[in-house]
C-alpha cells in the first residue's frame, strides 16, 4: 500500500515533541536525540513531490510513488505498486538478525522494559490486532509505557566495521491510535569505559494496523563492545508490531582493485550515467524520469545514452539524488562532478547546486553545498566542487537541487571520487619588482594628454593647472621622501556616461603576483547636487577591478587610494578613472601606479610594535642564598603572548580531532561562523536550537577560549528569515527583544564581544521597519541584559579603500551618531576580507579610527590569493600592520581549514591536515611575538630583558645544577615592570 501524507501533516510530524532524555529502568542507560532540521526541508529519500510518500514494495526499496521503467519500444512505463507487503521468509544465513520471522517464537529477541508475544494463525487473534491467518505471524510488543520501549537483539558478534548494511523490517501499530505513529529502527553502541550512544537507522510513519516497510542503512567505523538492534517510537499505550526483520551486508571495504584502477579513482555513484536506468536513484520529494532525448530531440545526452529529469518539483530543494551511506570516509576529500542542465517553465538559466545531505548518529542533519553553477536551458555545463565529512555519519545522501519550482533538472552524469591532491605552487619568481617606481606614462601630464593617455568614450581630455603639488597621505606612507607633483591634472569634459574618462594600457608594465598601490588626487567640476562616486577601475581582460574609490560632494580635491595583483596573465589590461555622473566634469592629477615593498613595511612594523607591544622587565630573584644567586644561569622563554589571535569555528569542523588539534594550539579566541546568527538558533519562530552553539560554547570555555558573539541581528535583509520578513511592526518588534532576552540571558557573561547589528553600513532591514531608534535601543538592552559583555559594530571594506558606503569616515560618523543618542558601543569591528593588503592604505583607516579611542577588533580576517606563499605575505602584512597599532586589540581570523572558508583559495590548512605555506606563515609570525631571553643574575640578584605582554616561563640553573622552574606575566603598560621571583626551596 502507499501511504501520502500532506506538508501539513509532515510539519506536524517534523514538530512532534518527543522527551530529550529518555531513561530506560531496566538499563539505567540515557539518551539524548537532537535534530537540527534546515527550514521545512524534510529529510533526504522521502518522496514524492512535497508530501511525505512511505512506499512499500515485495522485496526491495521503493524509490518513488511510481517505479518508471521502460518497455521494449523504448518508451516509459509507470508501474503502480504493489498494495501489499511481503514479508522476508524462510532460512537466511546471511541475514545478520538470528530468528528474523519470529518462527522461533521471541528467541534471541528481547522486549526493553515491555512484553513481547507471536501471534500465529494457531494462537487466536487477540482484539485489536491484525488476522495472522491472512498476514502471517508476527509478535506482537505491549505495555509499552515509553516511546523507547520495543524490540531489541543484540548483533554485536555478526557485524564488521567500514561495512555497509542494509536494514528493512515490516511493521505496523495497533491499539488507541489516533493518526500516525513513527517506528524508528536504532542502533545502541555499548562501550564499558565511555557513555552509551544511539545511532539512528531509520523511520517511518503508520496508520493503525497498515502493515508498511520500513529500511534504511548503517555502517560503523568500528564496533564497540556491544551493538544491540531495535525498534521504538509509538506512543506510550501503542502496541507495536513487528512481522520481520532483515539485516544483510550491502558492501565490504575493498582495497584491491582491477589492474590500473585505485581507490582514489573508484566512483562512489552507482550507475552514474543512467546505462541501468534509474536504478539506484530517487527522487528528492519530486518524480525522476529516464530519457534518451527531450524536445523532439534537440536535448540529447552529452555523454553515454541516457540522462535522467527531475521533474513535477513544487520545492527549489526537490531534486534527483542517491545515497552514498558508508561509502564516504570521515577526513577524506572528494571531488563531486555532475553534468547538468535545466528545462522547462520559461526559465532560460538558474542556479542549480550540488549538495550532500548528511545525518549524525545522534540525527543531527547537515547540509553541505558542493558545487553551484549557472546552468541553462541551452547546453550541458559541469558542476563541479569538493566535501569532507568531519564526523561519523549514519546516512549519507547526495542530490542535484537549486531552479525554481516548475523548473526540471537535467542530470547527464554524477561522479564522486576521493580528490586528487594538488601539490602546492612554488614561489613565483619576481624579477626586479622596482618597488615604489611607478608603472603609469606621463603621469606628471608633461606630454599633455598625447603621450599614453586616451579618452574613453567620446569624452574631452585637457591639461589644467592648480592641482596639489604634495603626494596624498597614503603614498606619501609607502614611498617616503618624494619629489613634488607636477600641479597639473587632466580636465575631462562632455563626459555622457558615468564610465567615461581616462584610460592609459599597462598590459605590458604588470608583473604577476606583485602587489600594486594606487594614489591619485581627484576633484568634480562645480554644480553637483548630490554626493558622486569616483572611481579608478582596471580592465583585466573582461573582469572588473576595483582600485579604489572615494564619495564626493564638495570641490575639494580628494585622495582615492587603493591596490591590486594579477595572478593570471592578461592579454589586455588598461586602467581608467570613472564615476560621477554625466555632464559631471571630472579632474585628475598624479595618478600612481607602484609595486609596494612589503618587506620594508614589515622592518618598520616590528619597530613599531616593538614600542607598543613590549615592555622592559627586570626579575628580582628573592627566596634563596645570595651566593647561589650571582651568576646562576637564566632562560625565559614566553609561552604566550597577551595579544589575541583567534579563528572562527563552526558546529561540523569539532567533530574533526584535527581541526579542534590545530585550533587549540594555536589560538586563544574563537568565533561562530553561523551558530549564534538568529537565523540559525530560530529558523522557524518559535522552534529556537541552542544545542550547536552549546557544543561550540563547551568546548572553548574548557580550554580556555575566550568567545566572541557573532551576531544578534544581522541587518542586511537578504540574511533575515522569511518569517521575520513577513511581521508588521508591533509583531516585529516583539520579536527583536525576544531575541535579545533569549540570547543574552541564555549566555550572560559567556561571550566577552557581541557584534549587535551586523553591517548597519550596507543595511538597513530593522531601522527601515522599526525606525531610527531601534539600533540605539539595540545596543541598550544587549547592556542591561548582559553588563560585562564588550558591544561592537562590525563592518566590511572599511580598510581598504574600496568602497564609498564603509570609508573610515562614514563609520566614524555612524559610530558617534549611535553614541549621541546614548547606545553604549563599546568596540569598532573591522571584518577584514581584504585583497591585496597594502599597508599604509590599512594604516591610514586604522589611524583615522583611532580617534574615537575605542578598541579595534579584525573581526573576520581572510586574505585570498592561488599561491599560497603570496596569501601567506597578505596574511602576514595584515597581521603585522593589526599588532602594530596602538589601538587595535585583536585579530580574529575567519577560519583556517579548507572547505570550511568562505572565500576561496584563503585556506591555511588542506583539508586533510597539512598546513599549507600560509599556514606556516601564521605560525612563524606568532612565534616570532614571543620573546626569549637567556643571561646570568647579577651581583643585585636581578636579570633584565625586554619582553612582549603576556604569559612567561623562566627557568634557573645555578652553578651546582640545582634547577628551578618559575611563571610569571608581563602586563601591557608603558613604564619598566619589576617582577618578584620567588625562589625559595632552591
């Protein structure tokens, strides 16, 4: 029979609230279930369409409502399934449940804290129940007076680790049943010296005495001491049926393969190009079909003979999908590949996204985005990403998903293998870089506009007098002593376009993988009414680069500095100054293009922090004889420095030990990438999940990791939840300080930062709805539920130069505008995604901040570059420019391991551990902010050295070899600190 239940019913079923801690009297065992659900989305292999379909066929796994098959004309087939189920029977020595048909009565099996009976055709039918006669024995479970309470048989001696099994039983309910009752199959893990676990299999949803199967999958990476099978879930008072039940080996680990063909090229897709039709494929809550050509056959299979469409999709997540249980290894790579295009419903091209479904022992469901693409309805185009499962996961299922409801997805092929490792680029080498020599013709206008200049567009270039003379500030910072500009600048004019202006070519002047600075003086022509961007751009072949830009609204000349690299050769590459608005007339003076010397900077950064970030310290040894003291022998090493350096981290990355290895030793902050974001802890109003911050939260505060709270609200509109969307006013508003109460009572001084409003630069979603004051009132109420707690703002492209809405003016201006009207901000948070860091430009934002003498925090620090010594020089010159600031406080960085970025190529660790050269580039810039010093007591007992702020080990060795190991720390502070050692006992 087929059962179908509406979205209405499968919400309800989804909500239904079952007790977190479900303890067993017979077996004192306790037990925790969570499940984290993404929107509505129901769980993977559930069809068809939108509604929940539980599909029951003799013999074998049902992938949709309808079997699609095809006759001997070539044509499709729909089969309609079998009404009833047949149970497994007769002996079955690969079946690893022992009495699987109950034919035995209830050997082997054992009712957990129940009773337990087989009802035979010889027995009688006791009321309520099913006619054995018709449907065969079955045992009946009674007197259940908790959900947990079923069947159960241990199987630990008959299951092999890294093995795949497939599981189905027939099963059904009886009794006061009101709707529907889920059966879930589990898996109990007994091990003496750790806590029991549960590892979920399976469910499934009945009506009263409507026998159905239900079958999943499990594999363990290894067994414990003790694995026990059973079936719970009814309600308490609901007789729970059981007819049979099959457990049988689908794969085994295989390491020998054909001759020529590793592991590594194994495709984990079975029937990956549809040569056995849809074998092995479902649908995603949508019907699948097998084609060998589409419309009237102008779509045809780009590879092989067929391809399959998923189609009838009501969801943008429906899709085409199979499960891959127990074949993904935890802490591999793979490369997913898939062959995709869509058609029908008027859509010409949509996003359509490759992703892993993935389900914990403890169902805790995970989504993985793999690989999104553009596709059309035109040709076939490749989607093509990489995963890594971090954790132990008891179902694994990858589909196609992403167009717009209506919308079919055309799947030609899909592979999954282990990724191929890639080894690292060399260094690239740079041949006289010629720092600070500027790369542009005529710059100082000697020529006219002749010589290197042209107009783009039909706009009119001349030379004028009266420009400035000096170098703006920020070149000024990076080439030191300058000979005077020219004080002359280009006049344009009939500009009717906002993209017209000059342009010279510099194809031929870049070099790969050097870090060029921008500077140039710019002015607008009298008679603007409103503020005009400028901006001075590149064209790198057909890609747009953004070399910086300033907003003006005055007659004033105005410094735009900015940077930028090239790591691909260009067949074309001209730079152009653009903008303002047409019929604007723009002016332009000493424009400079010039390759920055990173290292210098760095050589006066480290005198820099040097007088910021360290301190003179003189040990004044007491507590033993004087004699043993002269000359004794001194080594301090520090172990820490004060300066916080953290990462951020998300709920899937701590079920790696290598990431959570690599975290704890080398960082002392940490950050949630998502899990305290409201969209994340209240996707559905009212339905809140705190657990995956908890977890996070946990393991920070026992290896104490500070924390910082990232966000409360988010006030880009695009990141709000739709539900949240959709409130009036008096609702909303209700629904802010019911997020403020929840969160910030739930974790009172647990978070030393919170980030109020996230980026109220580049939106403004709550103050449009709620008005001015609600950000004030923000900040207000985060302070009297949580005193202790630090408040920022946070933003991005305020130190770059990049972007008009977020120049270090205009945050400064929002800053103090949010102070006047009394909202305590307490710290300025820079996020930090840079390119190209130049650091004079980042200099001059954090100097022109610093005014306000709040603590500055780089709150989300990646840099990006496909050489990894290049992304380590970005990650070192921000580091360095951050701890040699007087005002800034802290670096968070926002991630370090691979596929857990959000930007590509900004990884410091490969996926599957190793640190990759930027990586070890972070290392050596925090080892080289820890001071070491070696020396001899002097005649006064004393040693002196000059040290960074923090954590210190020191250790004396006097002349008779006598050791003794003390600790102490060097607090920030300007003057001479004069620290007791207590030797006593030496």
């Amino acid at each position: 029979m087929i059962i179908e239940l509406s979205n209405l019913i499968y919400l309800e079923l989804l909500s239904k609230k079952r007790n977190p801690f479900r303890r067993s009297p017979c077996s004192g065992d306790c037990r925790v279930l969570r499940a984290v659900m993404r929107s509505s989305e129901p769980p993977a292999l559930v069809s068809p369409r939108s509604s929940l379909c539980i599909s029951v066929v003799s013999g074998r796994k049902l992938r949709n409502s309808m079997e699609i098959s095809r006759n001997d004309n070539g044509e499709h087939a729909k089969q309609n399934n079998n009404n009833n189920v047949t149970p497994v029977i007769g002996s079955d020595r690969t079946n690893v449940i022992v009495n699987h048909d109950f034919s035995l009565g209830t050997h082997s099996w054992h009712p957990n804290c129940c009773e337990a009976s087989v009802v035979t055709a010889d027995s009688g039918i006791p009321h309520g129940v099913l006619d054995p006669s018709k449907y065969g024995s079955y045992v009946v479970v009674k007197n259940r007076k908790e959900t947990w309470q079923g069947l159960e048989q241990d199987i630990t001696s008959r299951v092999k680790p890294c093995s795949l099994y497939k599981v189905s039983a027939t099963v059904a309910v009886s009794g006061p049943v009101q709707g529907l009752e889920e059966i879930i199959a589990t898996l109990k893990l007994e091990n003496q010296q750790s806590p029991t676990n549960y590892q979920f299999i399976a469910k499934t949803c009945v009506f009263k005495e409507k026998w159905v199967r239900l079958e999943g999958m499990f594999s363990l990476p290894s067994v414990p001491e003790r694995v026990v099978f059973y079936l719970e879930g009814p309600s308490p008072g609901i007789d729970l049926l059981i007819q049979s039940v099959t457990i049988h080996l689908d794969s085994e680990p295989e390491r020998e393969r054909l001759e020529g063909v590793t592991v590594e090229d194994e495709n984990l897709v079975v029937n990956p190009n549809f040569e056995d039709g849809l074998n092995n494929w479902s649908g995603r809550s949508c019907k699948i079909v097998c084609h060998d050509s589409m419309a009237d056959g102008k779509i045809i299979p780009q590879s092989g003979k067929a391809f399959a469409a998923a189609t009838e999709r009501t969801q943008n997540w429906n899709g085409i999908q199979q499960e891959i249980t127990g074949k993904v290894e935890r802490k591999r790579v793979y490369e997913a590949t898939a062959v995709v295009r869509i058609y029908g419903n008027n859509v010409t091209s949509a996003t359509v996204q490759a992703t892993l479904w993935v389900q914990n022992p403890n169902q805790r469901d995970q989504y993985i985005g793999i690989a999104n693409v553009q596709a059309t309805d035109k040709e076939w185009i490749q989607c093509k990403g990489k995963f890594l499962l971090n954790g132990s996961a008891s179902r694994v299922v990858i589909y196609i998903e992403g167009p717009p409801p209506g919308t079919d997805i055309l799947l030609n092929s899909l592979t999954v293998k282990h990724a191929e490792k890639i080894p690292p680029s060399p260094r690239p080498p740079i041949e006289n870089p010629a720092f600070g020599v500027n790369i542009l013709t005529n710059s100082q206008l000697t020529d006219g506009t002749t010589n290197g200049w042209f107009p783009l567009g039909n706009c009119t270039l001349s030379v004028a007098e009266g420009s400035p003379r000096i170098l703006p500030p920020m070149a000024r910072y990076s080439l030191g002593p300058h000979e005077p500009l020219s004080g002359r600048y280009m006049l344009v004019t009939n500009r009717t376009q906002t993209w017209m202006g000059p342009a010279q070519m510099i194809t031929d002047k870049l070099k790969l993988f050097l870090t060029y600075q921008i500077s140039v003086w710019v002015k607008l022509g009298s008679g603007i009414n409103s503020p005009q961007n400028v901006n001075v751009a590149l064209g790198i072949d057909s890609q747009w680069v953004n070399g910086g830009q300033v907003e003006i609204n005055d007659d004033k000349w105005h410094e735009i500095g900015g940077s930028f690299r090239v790591e691909k050769q260009p067949s074309k590459a001209l730079v152009y100054i653009q903008g303002p608005s047409s019929g604007v007339d723009l002016m332009v003076a000493g424009l400079q293009i010039f390759p920055v010397d990173r290292l210098a900077r760095i050589k006066h950064l480290r005198r820099q922090s040097d007088k910021i970030r360290r301190s003179d310290v003189i040990l004044k040894f007491s507590g033993a004889d004087a004699s043993k003291l002269s000359g004794a022998t001194v080594k301090v090493r520090q172990t820490r420095n004060s300066f916080p350096v953290g990462t951020c981290i998300s709920r899937s990355s701590i079920d790696n030990e290598d990431f959570v290895d690599f975290f704890l030793k080398n960082f002392n902050w940490a950050v949630f990438g998502n899990e305290l974001k409201w969209y994340w802890t209240e996707p559905e109003q009212g339905k809140l999940n705190y657990q995956d911050a908890d977890d996070m939260l946990n393991l920070c505060s026992s290896n104490n990791i500070e924390t910082r709270g990232h966000c409360i609200f988010w006030e880009v509109q695009a990141t709000v939840q739709q539900w949240i969307q959709k409130m009036n006013q008096t609702d909303l508003n209700t629904a802010v300080q019911n997020r403020l109460t929840s969160l910030l009572n739930r974790y009172k001084g647990k978070f030393k930062h919170y980030d109020v409003n996230n980026e109220m630069l580049h939106g403004s979603f709550y103050q449009d709805k709620l008005g001015k004051d609600i950000r004030v009132n923000m900040f207000k109420t985060a302070h009297q539920l949580d005193p202790s707690a630090t408040l920022f703002v946070n933003d991005y492209h305020i130190e770059d130069g990049c972007d008009p809405k977020s120049c270090p003016e205009k945050y400064i201006e929002h800053i103090l505008d949010l102070q006047e009207k009394g909202a305590p901000v307490g710290g300025i948070g820079i996020q930090g995604h840079i390119d190209s860091p130049v650091g004079p430009i980042v200099c001059s934002a954090l100097d022109r901040l610093g005014i306000l003498g709040l603590p500055i925090w780089f709150t989300e620090l990646d840099v990006s570059s496909i050489n990894e010594h290049i992304r380590g020089d970005d990650l070192e010159v921000v580091m360095w420019e951050a701890f040699g600031h007087p005002a800034v406080e802290g670096i968070m960085l926002w991630g370090f391991w691979e596929l857990f970025m959000s930007r590509d190529n900004s990884h410091l660790v490969n996926a599957e551990g190793d640190v990759n050269e930027a990586g070890k580039r972070l290392l050596a810039v925090k080892k080289d902010w820890l001071s070491h010093a070696n020396g001899h007591i002097d005649q006064n007992g004393a040693f002196a050295f000059r040290g960074y702020h923090g954590n210190y080990a020191v250790e004396v060795i006097t002349s008779s070899s006598q050791k003794v190991l003390k600790t102490f720390v060097v607090e920030k502070g300007d003057s001479a600190q004069v620290i007791t050692v207590d030797l006593q006992g030496l």
